[in-house]
C-alpha cells in the first residue's frame, strides 16, 4: 500500500458539510472510500449529508456544531 492508498483509506473530518464546498468534500471523500465524520453548525443539514452517503453504502456521522466556540 503506497502513501496515497493509505490516505485514501482512512477517515476525514469536514466542517461546513452541510452544504457547498464543505459537502462536495464529503462526497468526494466518501467516493474514494473514506469514513465520514460531517460537521456543520446546522446539525441537520450535517445529517443530510451524512445519511446521503450512508445510502450510497458509505460510512459516515454527523454533528451539529459551531467550530467557533
């Protein structure tokens, strides 16, 4: 397994993944087969995100949370 392969293969943490760019991440992410850990301020629309890769058989949770703080 190169280092790529292991990158790849592991998990990412991204905030703003309820919606735009933080949710493209996700998608992208989750296509190369990576966990998801779906962070956003809006706990809802970070389970949006999540539950769409769970049904694309992926992995992932969310949280609702203000990075801010």
């Amino acid at each position: 397994m190169t280092q790529a392969d292991s990158f790849w293969s592991g998990a990412a943490v991204v905030t703003g993944a309820g919606s735009g760019l933080g949710a493209s991440m996700v998608q992208r992410f989750a296509s190369v087969g990576m966990a998801i850990v779906a962070l956003d301020i809006d706990g809802d629309r970070a389970q949006q995100t999540a539950d769409a890769v769970v049904a694309a058989g992926g992995k992932a949770i969310a949280m609702g949370v203000d990075v801010a703080d």
